[in-house]
C-alpha cells in the first residue's frame, strides 16, 4: 500500500488522482474532514468522482507521533507531500517546526517501518546560490548559508537534510525540487492566488524570472521515478523559465480580462513590502508580501531541468498551454 502526506493540498490530491487511477491501493492523511473537501472537490472537477471513494483515509498529522504509528500500518512506499507554504515571517517557527521536524518524524517512521522508498516533494526554493561563475541553477548547486534565504526555503532545505539523514541510515529516497507549480482546484492556494489576483483586477507585474511547471508533471514525474530502480537522488522539475509579466499576461488572456498594466520596479516593490509590514505590525493584518517574497519577485533566476529530461522519458507540457486548459475547468 501506499502512503500520501499532504493529499488535501494541490500536489498530493492530484497525485491521489493518478495513483487510484493507476489502481494502486492508497491511504491519505488528513487533518480535519473540511481539508478532505478540497481534494474531493478536485476530483469532480475532472469528473472523477467515482474514483474518490477508493481512497483510504485516515485522521493523522506529521507532528503527531501516536497518529503517524496508525497511518504506517501495512505502507510500502511513502510520497512526503505535506508542507506548510507561507512567506510571512511570523510564520517562522511553524513553518520551521511543520516542514522540518514534521519531515524528520516521517524519515523516522519510513525507517522504523522498513519502507521500501520515500519520495519527498521539496522545492526549487531549497536549491543552491549562484557563486560569481555560475549562471544556472542546477541540483548539484551549493547552498550558501551566508546568503539570505526565505524561512520556507530555509524549512525546506532542512527537510532535505533529514531525508539524506534517513538515506544514510538505510532508506531508499528521491527528492523532486518542481518550480512554482501551476494547476487547477485550489484557488486561494500557491499558484491558484495567482489565477484569482489576475481575475480581479491585478494591476501590476515584475519582470523577475523562475521556473514554471504544471502541477501534472510534478506528478507524473513522481510516479515514474518511484517505480523506477533509481534512489537517493534529486531532480529540479520545471517546464521553463518565464518572467512573471508572461506567465501574468498568459493567464489574464485565458481568463479573458484586462493583463496587468503596470511595472512594478524593484524600488516599488520594496515600497510596498515596508508599507505592508507598516499595516501588518500596527493593524494586526497577514503580510500580503515579505521581503523575501519582494526581492524574488524582481530576481531574475534561471534553472535547468537538463538532468531530469535525461532520466525519464515524459515530455513536460507547454505551461502556457497549461494555463489556457486551466481556465476551461
């Protein structure tokens, strides 16, 4: 049987989707039965409802030991899909607690269980830093702890260290690093926000640049690596590199309304980073936009998925392409 962390959020229901579609017997952790909605939600959207109900749920979190002792029971294989996604620095220590100790107790029950791979989906984020030579980020860049990180890239490198803990001590891993990943069913989440901002009237864009990937290849591509002989290695999953302003324009011509018309120039974004830390420390309001996510926003980041595309034999769809079927759903 199979294990999915994380099958309420975009990657992990989708990956449930393609599991019992391939007829594979699959066990899903949730956390609360409103959670399960999304994912249920999701499966009627394609039309496959009917293939919900073969799906075995149970109530447990990565953080509670006793309930993780219920999930493992009769798992073979573990997709580590579970993670806390925010950019808000008052965030920290959640996201720091969820995604790496969260992950380390997953390691530890993979061990303990004797399971016979775990795939960890982690994040470009946790890639390494340009040195002065290089131009492109690959997997085999270095992380530089002296350059200055978001708390979720720092969360998610961290993980990445306990999985390579859990490869040293025996276990069978593979960690995929997908771009920002593009695809249906959740609109007030990652990506989705993205489609909604757009939707009501997004009025400006960034020229920054990063990797882009829809949220079918992260999973096909998972699939197929996890029944592969390959182990304990990592792969960087995107399609291409596209500026914000394409991907912006791309979805504002699928959703038929007006494309953001105005450049936000890396002074004014910085503007509005201070301006909402203002409202958010004084009006008690979520940040909207960190520094972190500010300054990422104007980065102009290149990333090679060279090492995958010579490893399996799936062809990554079009993003664009991916965003005009998005907006059919």
């Amino acid at each position: 049987m199979i294990l999915v962390t994380g099958g309420t959020g975009l990657v992990g229901a989708h990956l449930l989707l393609y599991l019992v579609e391939q007829g594979e017997n699959v066990r899903a952790m949730y956390r609360s039965t409103t959670s399960i909605e999304k994912t249920k939600n999701l499966f009627s959207l394609y039309n496959k409802f009917h293939l919900f109900e073969k799906i075995e749920w149970m109530e447990a979190d990565i953080l509670d030991i006793p309930s993780l002792e219920n999930a493992f029971q009769n798992i073979e294989f573990v997709y580590h899909c579970a993670a806390l996604i925010s950019f808000d620095p008052k965030d920290e220590e959640t996201i720091r607690k969820t995604n790496i100790e969260g992950t380390a107790n997953i390691v530890n029950f993979c061990l303990a269980y004797k399971i016979k791979k775990m795939l960890f989906v982690s994040s470009i984020a946790a890639l390494g830093d340009l040195n002065a030579t290089e131009t492109t980020i690959s997997e085999t860049t270095e992380w530089n702890p002296e350059k200055p990180h978001s708390d979720y890239a720092i969360s998610k490198y961290g993980a990445e260290m306990e999985v390579w803990r859990g490869q040293q001590e025996g276990l069978n891993v593979l960690i995929v690093n997908p771009g920002v990943i593009l695809g249906p069913g959740f609109p007030e989440q990652g990506s989705g926000a993205l489609f909604s901002a757009v939707a009501k009237g997004l009025s400006f864009y960034t020229l920054g640049t990063t990797g882009f990937i829809a949220v079918t290849d992260v999973v096909e591509t998972s699939i197929q690596l996890m029944k592969s002989e390959i182990q304990n290695e990592r792969f960087t999953l995107i399609e291409s590199n596209y500026s914000f302003q394409e991907i912006l324009n791309c979805i504002a011509d699928s959703l038929n309304v007006r494309r953001p018309k105005w450049h936000a120039s890396p002074f004014l974004v910085n503007v509005f980073w201070k301006l909402d830390w203002f409202i958010s420390t004084f009006f008690f309001q979520k940040r909207k936009l960190s520094r972190a996510s500010a300054k990422a926003s104007y980065s102009k980041t290149e990333y090679t998925n060279a090492k995958i595309l010579s490893t399996i034999t799936l062809e990554f769809k079009s993003v664009k392409e991916y965003i005009q079927f998005i907006a059919t759903l």
